[in-house]
C-alpha cells in the first residue's frame, strides 16, 4: 500500500506534465472544469455549483465535525480527504489518504477516526485529520465479511447509538445462499459482536436513520434481467432488528420471483415503504437535518440514482426527493436531473449524498470524478 498526497488544481496538472501526461490528464481537467451545470434542472431557487474537483471515481461520502469530507472509492481503490480550509465553498485540497485497496466504497467517521470498508475487512485510521499530509497505517476492525466481489463493495454508517452498520450484498444476480448473504450486518466499533440486522437485502449502497424515530430506511438495488421494467428498486424502513425484505423470493410490494418465488409464509416478508424507478440503481440517501433549503425539504429523502446500465431506456442519473408524512411515504419525485441527455448518452452519475454544516448538498460523482454542492438561494 502506498500512502501520498494529491493537491488540486495546478499541482495536479503540473505533475501530468512533468510526468508527459499532460494530454490526457489536461483533458482529464479541462473536461472536469467545463462539465455542463447549467443542463442540471433544480426547482426554482435551487443551483449546482463544484466544490471538489479531481476527485476520480468519488463514490461514498462522510463529512467530520470539522468540515472534512472523506470519499471512498470502487474501482479506483484509493480513498479521499477533501479540505476546504478558509471555508469559502471550494476545496483547497484533495489528499489521497490511501491507494492500492480491495474497492473501499465504504467510509464512516467517528471520534477524530475514520473507517474504511474493504470488500472482505473494515480498517481505521485513528486520528486522521491531525495527520493527512502523512496518513497512519490503519488497523483492521473486522476481516471476516466474504470476499465475493459481486455486490461485494459495501456502504458503511454509524447509527445514533454508535454501532458500525454494514451491509454484505447478495454474491450474484438471483440466488439464495444464507446468511451472511443479503443483509445489513452490524458491529460494535471494535468489530466485536457482529450480528445480523436485517435480511433479504439484495445490494444496499445507502442508508440513513430518522432524525425524529431514528429508525433506519436504507435503499435496496432489484434483481437484473426481468425485463426493462421489473422490479423497481426499493426505499425500506426497518424499525427493528430481525425483519426479512423479501429477496430473492419478492421484489417491490408484490412481485414474486420466476425463481424463487414459491415459498410458504409470505406474511414475514415487509413490504418496500416506496418502489423506487426500475434498474435505477438507487445508491446514497439522506434525510435532509439542514435549515438552507425551504421548509417543505426539512426531513425528507433524498436518493441518488445512479443510472441503470441494462434498460433498453436508460433510466435514473439524477436525485430524488421521497416525501413523508409520519412513516408513511406519500410521494417520489425528481429534484435533480440533466446527467442523462436526450441521446442516451451520460456526463456523470450521481452516487452519494451528504448534508453540509451550512445546509447545502454535497453530492459525488464517480464519473465526472467531482463532488457537486446544491445550494438554496431565496429571492
């Protein structure tokens, strides 16, 4: 593992040159900075602006009580520290903390450390902002989740009570292979005490837990290859331990699997509090606990679509807004699209959502390679 640094901005560019990169990497940058924001469709009031460039593959996101945002990565196995340090809206730096690793989706952040979710292990870094420009090595919290790549990178939070949520995602398309398979797992800090949460949990990529009830809803990827319009992902509520979400025997609220699909007792199966688009790829989602955007966003989902790859019609590629009303989903509907152009043809996919101290929306990129920031500005 080789642990350095990657400053934004010029530094960057100088070091593609004097590498005799600067082809490829200058377009890298150019294509960064002039990404068509004004193709992005907000509801009046709302605009998108960068806030983080040169952030490659930039997937789960977690924010410290200090402001600094830590970005985990799939394929580039590298994970992120991005710093805004006189606090202006625009990251001044981009470190690499860490390269080299087994797809760190994952990142939480938890008394001045930061964990990391591999597909097989979670690692700390203790203490880490005292120490960006030369990282710890981590130690290793858990090293016994499996080690199927398949759905195999994983989301991480820590829930208000302090425990380290994890999910281990279904090893295939369409299968049943018993726990730990299809669940959200869950452990003590230390990696002590690892259970089983909830099961029947195809591929879960984000989760978030009610400011009010602090209940968990968490989002939930459906099976692929029933055609361009079945199932749809899923928005679940799990106010408890031990609750069975259907896969792989339902999908949705009543779709029973060609496969799997007869099984007795289908009364233990909780139904999705909201069917999500189909092959949407519903990845990140937060409730909104800021006080910038108006009255009628306060509590509600947000969710990142990240855009489906198998549909005849490309579908997704934007953020959604789920509204509730007590436990009770009551409408899901588009708050941010342009991504997707009319040619089906893509310029980023949005894949994690988190809340900003001052109220904004931080969202990242895998594609772009940036983190966006969606402001409210009243009139």
């Amino acid at each position: 593992m080789k642990f350095f640094r990657i400053q934004a901005g010029a530094h960057l560019l100088l070091t593609c040159y004097l590498l005799v990169l600067s082809p490829l990497c200058s377009l890298s940058l150019l294509i960064a900075r002039d990404l068509p924001l004004d193709k992005i469709k907000l509801p009046p009031g709302f605009k998108i602006e960068i806030f983080a460039h040169d952030v490659p593959n930039a997937r789960s996101l977690c924010l410290s009580p200090k402001g600094t945002l830590f970005v985990g990565t799939q394929g580039g196995g590298s994970v992120y520290a991005v710093v805004d340090s006189n606090a202006d809206y625009r990251a001044d730096k981009v470190y690499t903390l860490i390269a080299g690793l087994n797809m760190p989706n994952g990142v939480a952040f938890r008394q001045g450390d930061l964990y990391v979710a591999e597909v097989n292990r979670v690692i700390k870094f203790s203490n880490i902002e005292t120490m960006l420009e030369h990282p710890p090595k981590p130690t290793v919290i858990n090293n016994s989740f499996p080690r199927e790549r398949h759905h195999g990178w994983k989301f991480i939070r820590f829930s208000p009570d302090g425990l380290l949520y994890v999910p281990v995602g279904a090893p295939c398309n369409i299968c049943d292979r018993g726990d730990p398979y299809a669940s959200i797992m869950r452990m003590k800090s230390d990696g002590s005490e690892l259970e089983v949460f909830a099961r029947g949990v195809r591929n879960s990529v984000g989760f978030d837990w009610h400011p009010e009830t602090g209940e968990l809803w968490f989002t939930d990827n459906g099976r692929d290859m029933l055609g361009d319009d079945l199932p749809p992902d899923e928005l679940n509520r799990a106010p408890r331990p031990g609750m069975h979400f259907g896969y792989p025997y339902r999908h949705g609220r009543n779709i029973a699997d060609p496969e799997y699909g007869d099984v007795d007792n289908e009364s233990r199966f909780t139904m999705p509090a909201q069917e999500l688009g189909p092959h949407v790829a519903s990845l990140g989602m937060r409730f909104y606990r800021g006080e910038m955007f108006p009255q009628k966003y306060r509590k509600q989902i947000f969710i990142a679509e990240h855009g489906s790859w198998n549909r005849g019609e490309k579908i997704g590629y934007r953020i959604t807004l789920v509204r509730l009303d007590g436990n009770n989903a009551v409408s899901y509907e588009t708050f941010a699209e342009g991504w997707l152009q009319a040619d089906d043809s893509a310029w980023g996919r949005p894949v994690d959502l988190e809340i900003s101290t001052d109220g904004s929306m931080l969202v990242s990129d895998d594609q772009a390679g940036v983190i966006y920031r969606i402001i409210y500005e009243s009139s």
